[in-house]
C-alpha cells in the first residue's frame, strides 16, 4: 500500500495520519467508537420530564432517536474516513469519498458545539470538559516538554519511578466513570480534529478545481442534511412532548420530607413548571443516587425504578402525617448516608450537584 503520493512537479506529499500504521488503526477505532461514545453519554442525560429549560431540548435532539436521519451521514462519513485511512492515495482521488470526509467534519463539528453547549447545565464539569476540549491541542506539546524531565527523575529516583504509576492508576479507578463521562462530551471535537486535517488535506492536494459533478454532490449532500435536520427537530419535539409532565418522585423520600420541617431540613421551593414542593437534603441526596445510579448501570435501573414505581408509590401512600414522614426521614437517614458517601468519593462535586437538584 503506498503511503506517499507525489505532485506533478515531483513534490513529496505524506497524507496527514497515515505515517504510521498503529495511527491508522488508533484514530480508525476512535473515529468508529466516537459516535458510540457520545450517544451513550448523552443518552443517560435525558430529562426525565418536561422541566422547560432550553438545555433540556439540546439534550434530547443529540439522543440517538432524534439523530435516526442522521446516522446514514455519520455511516458514510465514517467508511469515507476508513477507506483514506486504508489506502489515501486510491481513495482520495473518488469524489464521493471526499464528500464523506467533508460532510463528516461539519457534522462532527455540530455535535462538537451541541455537547458543549449540553455540559453548562453541569457547572461544575465545564472547566474539565473545556480542558478535555483543548487536550487533543495541548497534551501532545505538554508530552515532549515533561518527557526528558521525567526521564531525568526516573534515572535519579527509582522510587518515584515506582509511585508515580501507581498513583495514575488509582486515580484512574477513582475518577473511572467521570473520565468516560468527558471522553463522551468531547468525543465528537476530537474526531472533528482528526477530519479536519484530513478535509485540509483534501482541499489542497485535490479540490484545484471546481466542476459541475463536485457541484452536484455538494448539494445532494447538504439536501440529504436539510431532511436529517428537519427530521431531528421534529422527533426533538415529538420526544419532548411525550415526556411526563411531573418530575418522577423519589416516593418515599419525598413524603418523608412532608414532616416536620425543623426536624427533616425541608423548605418549599418552586419548581421550573411553576408548582411548589417541599424539598430537603435527604430527598436531593438520593436522587443524586439514583441519577448515579443511572449512569453506571441503566439497564438495572430501570428494572429496579420500574418496581419501585409500584412498591414506593404504595409505601408513600401511608405517610400521610408528619410523624410518620419523620420516621420515613428516620429510617432513610442510613441509606442516604451510605450511598452519598460511596458517591463522593467518586464525584466529589456530588454535593454541589445535588444541592441543585429539584430547583427551578
């Protein structure tokens, strides 16, 4: 497979990712796992009911079923980037596979923006995911700049040779599912950077031209987008429609939280939808649990949410005096504890988050 292709006037041309055979194989399975990624990460951030913010309908146009138009594009734009990557010298020559490639680097740029404009209604991730934005541009410069350091300490100190990879790895495992969390974020920027380079690649080397057929192929493409948008934003609608109207309550403790207020720490708030509940620390903690919860297992759940719909509705039901929303509160305390323990020392920020939970 040659790898190297040559102007006219006998200049050497390297395609961009293709010097290296472990790069093709490294940013080929990224450029396929990217949308996977992204997909999942959004998809256990999908409101739970029609709470009228603006973040919320963001959210839903990036779910998976929202996105149904798009996935031929991102199917096409993929194999494009593939084929390049295979062998650039007898592909990049094929028009069609150069509108992939191009069509591809809009799209991943507009889930790029979309995801990032997704994470400011988690504020205390922005920082990170700004940073995990800009590592692709960073971390290569900050590797050649720490590396002769490192070397130089690892020679004089053996023991921190030892520590330092261990201390990486339990930081790995402690911040495990944050870091999937990021990569989710950013994924779609991050191949929108791999694309990029190639779609300028493509344009210098082999758009010295315009003709008819490139023409004709830039409009079918942005045709066949039009229809995925119009698409996108009418099942946004349709998906947000058909959430409930009501936020689902954690049932239980959200009757414990109707007793006595100095007792469980509740205050009336008003929620997004105009109506008022009460709400305390216990109540916020463990659906920050449950949200956690979510994330790490959605499949387990959903079929353990699905029971407790029926049980905890019932239970509720006889907490119809604050003495025995107290003893609810009471016997809650250790579960809250537990679980909201065991969540901090995953997400520190957990407590900030929650506090924000049930608020308009």
């Amino acid at each position: 497979m040659e790898e190297i292709l040559q102007t006219q006037s006998g200049e050497t041309i390297v395609p961009p990712l293709l010097d290296r055979t472990w790069k093709r194989i490294l940013f080929g399975l990224f450029i396929v796992a990217a949308p996977i990624f992204n997909f999942s990460f959004i998809e256990l951030m999908k409101p739970e009911w029609q709470d009228g913010r603006f973040i919320s309908y963001i959210y839903i146009s990036l779910l998976p079923e929202a996105s149904l138009a798009f996935f031929p594009l991102l199917l096409y734009a993929i194999l494009s980037y593939l084929l390049v990557l295979w062998d650039g010298e007898q592909f990049a020559d094929s028009l069609i596979i150069r509108l992939g490639i191009y069509g591809g680097t809009l799209l991943a740029l507009q889930y790029s923006i979309l995801s990032l404009i997704a994470t400011f209604s988690l504020s205390p991730a922005v920082l990170v995911v700004v940073l995990a934005y800009g590592a692709p541009l960073i971390l290569p410069k900050l590797y050649l700049w720490l590396k002769p350091k490192w070397d130089k300490l690892f020679e004089r100190r053996r023991l921190v040779a030892i520590l330092i990879p261990l201390i990486l790895i339990a930081l790995a495992l402690w911040g495990f599912f944050f870091v999937l969390a990021i990569i989710g974020i950013a994924a779609p920027f991050w191949a929108f950077l791999l694309a990029l380079q190639t779609t300028r690649w493509l344009l210098k080397y082999y758009e010295t031209s315009f003709s008819f057929t490139q023409g004709f192929g830039i409009l079918t493409w942005f045709s066949a987008y039009a229809f995925a948008l119009r698409f996108n934003i009418l099942k946004m609608f349709e998906l947000y429609n058909a959430l409930p109207t009501e936020p689902p309550n954690c049932y239980i403790a959200t009757a414990a939280a109707q007793g006595h207020p100095h007792f469980v720490g509740s205050q009336e708030v008003r929620l997004a939808n105009g109506k008022s509940m009460r709400v305390n620390r216990q109540l916020q903690r463990l659906k920050a649990a449950e949200i956690a919860w979510m994330g790490v297992s959605a499949p387990s759940h959903r079929r353990m949410r699905h029971l407790y719909d029926v049980i905890g509705k019932q239970l509720a039901k006889h907490i119809q005096n604050p003495i025995l929303a107290d003893v609810a509160f009471f016997l809650l305390i250790p579960v809250e504890w537990i679980s909201f323990f065991v969540l901090q020392l995953i997400v520190p920020e957990i407590q900030f988050m929650s506090e924000r939970l049930y608020r308009s």
